[in-house]
C-alpha cells in the first residue's frame, strides 16, 4: 500500500529513495545546481508528498497535446446521460444493416425511452462476451449492468441521419469496469456508422484504440502522479512521479 509505505518514509529520519549503490551521495543543494539529466543517489528525508489521497493521483493524459485533466466523477457522467435522455430516439435510425435494434418503455413516472443497438457480424448476433453494443437513453446503474454482460457499450444519442456520440466529458466506451475517455481538444467525433468497417471483420476485436481511430477520437491514458518534496541539510528538492 502506497500510503502506507510514505507514511513510513515521514515518520523515518532518513530514508534512501534512489538506489545507484555505485554512486556515492549527493547533497540536494548540488542537484539544483546542475544541468539535467544526471543520475544521483540521495539521502533525505521525505517532507511533503501530494495528493494526500492516492486516488487523486489518476489522472488522464493525452499524448497528442499533452494535456492532464481530471477523471471527471460519477456526477458528471449521470447528469450528460440525463441530459440526452431528453431526447427519444430516433426509429428512423433502428435496425440498420449492421445493427439489431431493441427498443422500449420505461414503466417509471418519467416514462424513459430506451433503445439499445446490438452490432452484428455477418448479420449475425454474437455472444455477449464478444458483442457491441450502443445505448440510448439509459441510465449510468443501466448502463454498469450492461458493461458487465457484454463486451462493449458506447453511450449515443440520436441525431436526424445518424447515432453519435454523447459530450466527450463522458466517457465514449465502457468495456467491463474501466472508462475509456478522448481528449475534447484533439478528437473529431465521427458518426457511428463508421463502426460499421470494425463489424465487417472476419473476428472483431473491438479494441478500444481501433474503436477511437474509426470514431475520431484521441484516446486519453490513466496516468498516476504524485509530487514529493525532498529535504537535507543543504537545501529542498521536488521530485514528480508520472507513469502510465
């Protein structure tokens, strides 16, 4: 446990936090003073580390820009969802020629209209291991039930001509318990339609960076960060932590 482990670190006087055992010390004051990049081995004492909580630490990363951004929370994911069951969906766009559409009624007040889009291969349904699956109108508990019994889910929403994808501030992807995001400044959302190539395959795969290249989407990364801030004698020393 990393918490823990630091919390060890504070509480000793000193703690070895590089290794290089064929280096000999260095004293904090002579690496701020030095060109990087070099290789040290340090002793000091761990002052501050931040986030104080580790979940905190995850972040999400685009690589093409170069951004961080937060993980946006289960709030924000249930409000854009709400947002586009306002509209119903389109019967226009059901049961095209690489999808089964299934469509029905809310029996609650709010009387939800719920449409959910099975991607087929070689007009065939596939098992729910193996299946797609887009969702219109449902809610975040529907929609965790349903990443849990089949392969993919996309949550969409109907336009004129077209599914497409829901504000990127949502994830574009659910795949068993993990949220796959795309980066709002570097992606340009395509319609769904050109899933369709994916689902032509002989065995579709449906992984998540071939599903975000036919959608136009710069597929964000979980990253983990943290910022320690390192003490001796001689003088202090920030050191980040950023791995995938």
């Amino acid at each position: 446990d990393l918490e823990l482990h630091l919390q060890r670190c504070q509480q000793l006087s000193v703690t070895v936090l590089t290794d290089h055992q064929d280096l000999s010390n260095t004293e904090l004051k002579t690496i701020t003073n030095s060109p990087a990049p070099q290789q040290y081995r340090i002793r000091a004492k761990l002052r501050t580390y931040k986030p104080q909580k580790l979940h905190q630490s995850v972040k999400l990363h685009c690589s093409k820009c170069n951004s961080l951004q937060e993980v946006p929370d289960r709030d924000d994911f249930d409000f854009i969802l709400h947002n586009s069951a306002t509209t119903a969906p389109n019967p226009e766009l059901h049961n095209a020629s690489w999808y089964e559409s299934v469509t029905w009624t809310t029996q609650d007040q709010k009387k939800r209209e719920i449409a959910i889009h099975f991607v087929k291969r070689d007009e065939m349904l596939q098992n729910p291991e193996d299946t797609l699956l887009m969702i219109e109108g449902g809610t975040l508990k529907e929609i965790w039930k349903l990443a849990k019994r089949f392969k993919c889910v996309i949550p969409v929403r109907s336009t004129e001509d077209d599914l497409e994808l829901l504000d990127l501030s949502a994830p574009f992807l659910l795949q068993g318990n993990v949220k796959y995001y795309g980066c709002k400044k570097c992606s340009t959302p395509k319609p769904m339609k050109n899933l369709s190539s994916i689902a032509a395959e002989q065995q579709p795969s449906w992984e998540p960076t071939e599903i975000a290249q036919v959608l136009g989407i710069e597929l964000l990364q979980y990253v983990f960060i943290m910022k320690f801030t390192l003490v001796d004698e001689t003088g202090a020393l920030n050191a980040y932590l950023f791995d995938y």
